[in-house]
C-alpha cells in the first residue's frame, strides 16, 4: 500500500470524525456560547484593568460593581447555556425545530442540580429556603451540560420519529400542533431525569454533578488543562490541518469545554480579584498556540514577505499576511499549499509545541502575568490579543514566539522558495528561447 494510499486513508478517518453528529452539535454549542462568555470575559477585563488610578476611580463610584455584574450572569450560569446550544444543535441534526428540545435540556439540567438550603427569618419565623447555586450551573456543570444536552436531544427525536406525540388536525396553526407535540416527550424524559436525581439522591455522591464533576471533570481537566494536554491537542491541530481539514474544528469537538471551563474559572477568579488558578486558557491558546491561526503560521507569512526570492511566494505573502495578523490561517495554508506539502509538516506541527512551552515557561517563570480569563473573538489581531490577556510582558513574550516560529519556517520556506525560484527562472528561460525561435523563424 502506498503512502498516498495511507494519507487519503487518514484523511477519510478525520473527516469521518469531523462529520459525527454528536461531535458537532458539541462544538457548535461551544461556539454558539461565544457571545455570553466574550461579553462576560470583556466586562470582566475592563473591569479589572491594572492602573490604580482607574480601580480607585472605579471602585469609589460603584461603576466596578456595574461592570462585573454581566460576568456573573454569563459565565456563572454557562452551563445552562451550553445545554441548551448542545441539545439545540443535535436536535437540528435529526431534522427536528431544536427550540423545545433546547428548553427540555435545561428543565432536566436544573431536575438533576442539587438544591441548597439557607434559613431566612420573616418577621419572628426562622424557615428553610430552598435554592440553585452558582455551584453547578457555572463551569463546574458544564460537563453535565454536555450530557444532559445530547441524552435529552436524542430521546426527544425518538418520541418525534416514532410519532410518540399529541397529533392535531390540519386546521391546528403549527406553533399550536408543536406545542401539543412536544407534551408526551416533554413529561416523559422530564420525569426520567427526576427519577435519575432522585435515584442518585440516596447515593454517597449525592447528585449526578458531584459524580461527573470528581469522577470525570477534574480527571480530564486536569489532563487537558496540563501543559502535555495542549500540547498533544495542538500537536493533532497542526497535523489536521497539514492534511487540509480544519483541525480545531475536530479536535475543539473534545477540547473546547476542557478549556472552556478553565477559562470561566480564571474569570471569575479575576473578578473576584484572586489568582487565577489555571495557566492554560483560550487567552493562553490565542497568544501562544496559534499565532496566526493553526500551525503558527504567522512565522511562515513573515518568511514570504521579508525572504522570498520566488515571485510567486512574494505574491502569497503579500495576499496572505494580512488575514494571517488577524488569526486566520486559510489562505496561507490552502495558498501555498502548506497542506499535503511534505515541506512543511514538521514545522506545521512543531511550531505551535515551541512557542507554546515559551508561553508555559515565561508564565511559570513569573517573567508574564497569568491568564485573567479573556475569551477574545475570532480574528482579533496578534499583540491586540496579547495586550488584552496579560498587558505589555504579554505582547513582548508573544513577540519572542513569532521571531522563534519565522525562525523555525526559514529552512523549510528557504528549500521550498528555492525550488519555485528556479522553477521560474528555467520558465522564464524556456520562454526566452520559444520567443528567439519565433525571431529566428520570422527572419
């Protein structure tokens, strides 16, 4: 067997994955969540900005407290919105409205969140009041979000496929039969979930969160969230997009509520003025692991537009380099091709490893301030992104990677520049003779 034969072998494999329904309606929902969690995370920057004179004037007017409050209601509550998004999303995949699927989702979310109890005096009585934390309706239930999502999703479409519904005459408006449909599936799986919270009510966990929080949430978050777990993930970016898929696409089916949560962890943590706990956030990824989008390519476009002799590598880069600032890989990637291009594999796959330990290592160090949580939007620019995570340090650190990437690309770029220059040249030769020939002929 070939290597060709090998490579299209594992290309079908990714794109197998990439196309798995459950997969999917998982990293959409993530990505449908963007707009919560940036609006929390950038309330919470501006929020937390590092100038004394503008805490102290901030904090004496109460403006501090007006602008954390979007956090609170986004990134403590994302859980419930990231069950929504994912039974949404799946419920669309089997060709079904995802509206009252999503609804259900979060019904049976909040069916299986453990209840607190405080007692509050009215008037001269003392009595228990009932209600849901933050706890794990936040990044700790995210997890539970997750599965909750996909399960009640999936039993929903059985009742619809099977035609387990309230049917309604013709004449019925379809807001009207929708709403009778969904009665059957709606009582149903609800009073499954509070059999499952009720069942796990007399156990030693006590509620299916506190189970899926200790026994795979931190286990996984941990992994994940370690300086091996990103590297891995981005390792198989980078190789993803190598074979011309979108590896984040892929990969961030798994990573992204791995990261996610630590991400609204650090956020909090920063409004509430302590430390972040993790290292590794989305602002971490962004800054240090995909400068330029997959594979670090910003290094490479800088190597095009400073060093390239070909003129057709001057024109990609001139073409590229631009979108290349803003996070976005396409164009470079499918322009020159990096992609199936034996060339650049390695450095493809190696240049975000690099650059990522340097951002480990410097933070590590105490020479960069941790991550405060900052969950930035697709194409926001290099050192924009840096400034806005960890301030100036941050821009500098980013600074050593993109000179450690374009330092990495040059000998690759330099065999592959090489090789096109005399392409053109030996074509510029040929066209040269052909015109004497027609001089020589008209003579």
């Amino acid at each position: 067997m070939s290597m060709i034969d090998n490579l299209e072998k594992i290309q079908l494999a990714a794109e197998k994955i990439s196309d798995n329904r459950y997969l999917k309606a998982v990293s959409k929902g993530m990505v449908m969540t963007i707009p919560a969690s940036i609006t929390g995370a950038m309330c919470t920057l501006i929020a937390n900005l590092p100038f004394d004179r503008y805490q102290n004037f901030i904090q004496s007017n109460g403006v501090k407290s007006l602008l954390l409050l979007p956090g609170i209601f986004t990134s403590n509550i994302m859980g419930l919105i990231v069950v929504y998004f994912v039974a949404f999303n799946l419920a669309k995949s089997f060709k079904i409205d995802g509206m009252f699927p999503g609804f259900l989702a979060i019904v049976s979310f909040l069916l299986l969140t453990p209840l607190s109890t405080i007692e509050q005096q009215v008037h001269d009585t003392v009595r228990p009041v009932d209600f849901i934390s933050f706890d794990f309706i936040g990044s700790k239930g995210m997890f539970v979000g997750i599965i909750v999502g996909l399960v009640v999703a999936k039993l929903y479409s059985w009742f619809i496929k099977n035609n387990v519904t309230i049917h309604m005459p013709d004449s019925v408006p379809s807001f009207v039969e929708k709403s009778f449909s969904s009665i059957i599936p709606f009582f149903a799986i609800t009073f499954i979930l509070a059999l499952v919270s009720w069942v796990f009510s007399f156990t030693s966990y006590g509620s299916v969160h506190n189970l899926v929080y200790s026994v795979l949430q931190v286990p996984i978050q941990q992994i994940g969230g370690s300086v091996g777990g990103v590297m891995v993930a981005y390792a198989l970016i980078g190789l993803f997009w190598w074979f011309g898929i979108h590896g984040k696409a892929i990969i961030f089916g798994v990573y992204a509520p791995i990261i996610q949560t630590m991400t609204i962890e650090n956020m909090n943590a920063a409004a509430a003025g302590t430390t972040p706990p993790n290292l590794i956030d989305f602002g971490f990824t962004s800054v240090f692991l995909e400068i330029g989008g997959g594979g670090c390519v910003l290094g490479l476009a800088i190597c095009f537009i400073f060093f390239a002799k070909s003129d057709q590598y001057k024109n990609i880069g001139r073409i590229t380099s631009i979108p290349t600032f803003f996070g976005i890989n396409e164009p470079i990637t499918f322009g020159t091709p990096i992609c199936l291009n034996p060339t650049f594999l390695i450095p493809t796959v190696a240049t975000p490893l690099v650059t990522g330990l340097i951002g480990y290592l410097s933070i590590t160090l105490g020479l960069v301030p941790r991550m405060v949580g900052a969950q930035l939007p697709t194409g926001t620019p290099t050192f924009v992104n840096a400034i806005l995570s960890g301030g100036w340090r941050m821009m500098i650190a980013q600074l050593v990677c993109i000179i450690v990437a374009t330092a990495i690309y040059f000998p690759f770029f330099k065999m592959a520049d090489n090789l096109e220059y005399k392409r053109e040249q030996n074509s510029l030769k040929e066209q040269a003779a052909k015109m004497e020939a027609k001089v020589v002929i008209a003579e």
